[in-house]
C-alpha cells in the first residue's frame, strides 16, 4: 500500500471540496474519493478496499482540519468479533485533539504510515467533532437496524458538512 501522495492529495482536497460546497451527502464524498483513486489507477484493477478506507479516513480527517471548527476525532469500530484489540482501545479513548495520534500510532483507521497488521481489512471509521453524543446516536442507529457500519454506506442520508462534525452553531 503505496503512501497517498501530493497529487492524489491535492485531488482528494479538491474533490471533497466540491462535495462540501454543494452540500453533498457522505455517499458522494465516498464516491468523490473513489473517483480520485480510479482516475489514479486509470484500469489498472481494483482498489484495495484497506487504501480506500484509509484515503477516506484521510480525506475526512483533511477536509475537518481545513473547516477550522473541528477540534476532536473520535475512532469508531464496528463493535462485532472481528475489530482489533487495539482498535477497540482507540475507540475507548474516545476523543483526542484532531493532529493527535490514537494509542496505536496511527493518526486515522486505515493510515498509511501504520503496519500492515494494524490497518489491512480495518472497517473502522473516524468521527470528528466535540460531540461524543454523536458516536452514541450512531451506535444507537447500527443497533436499531441490526445492520454493522460499513465504510460504503453507514449514513447514506447525513450532509456530508454533519457528518464532519462542523458544528457551527
Ligand atoms: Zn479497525
């Protein structure tokens, strides 16, 4: 899994931006960030879902810096058997400051500058904000459907500028 570098960088700003503006939904960020990747990767096969979670979880964690009012990330697992030991003491962690790392090292789930034990088929997510009543609502909501968070769609209904965090009010 290659490092995300300065032109892939500067579309994924740029895409997420444009989704942003027009107050696009998480689905179309996700598919913004897809398209990025495609473009790099002209046919050449298919994108690792590991790099995809991780470019995502970085093109959040950029795009919530660059809003100037997102403070805080939360790590979110998706609660079954499977999620790591170490991501599960990520989450339990709760917030931490948004360049901050998480107990594990890593900036983000799916970061690129982690070990590969520690990000290959990760499902974890990354929420942003100071509201911890957020990862509450969101977990409520998984257990209410009975459905596990899933990178592809976890709320395909939250403006993407909420699903930020961006709490302007
Ligand atoms: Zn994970």
């Amino acid at each position: 899994m290659g490092k995300i570098n300065e032109t892939t960088r500067g579309k994924l700003r740029e895409s997420l931006g444009e989704v942003l503006q027009a107050g696009g939904t998480y689905t179309e960020a996700y598919a913004a960030v897809q398209g990025v990747f495609e473009g790099r990767r002209g046919n050449a096969g298919t994108i690792a879902r590991t790099e995809m979670a991780g470019a995502f979880n970085y093109a959040g964690l950029d795009a919530a810096r660059q809003s100037g009012v997102v403070t805080g990330k939360s790590w979110l697992t998706t609660d079954d058997e499977l999620v790591r030991e170490s991501h599960s003491e990520c989450e339990a962690e709760g917030e931490i400051a948004v360049d901050d790392e998480f107990t594990n090292g890593l900036q983000f789930p799916g970061d690129p500058d982690g070990d590969p034990e520690d990000v290959c088929n990760c499902r974890c997510t990354l929420l942003y904000g100071t509201d911890e009543t957020r990862v509450r609502r969101l977990k409520e909501r998984v257990a209410s459907t009975g459905r596990k968070l899933r990178m592809a769609d976890p709320m395909p209904d939250v403006p993407l500028e909420e699903w930020l965090g961006c709490l302007k009010r």
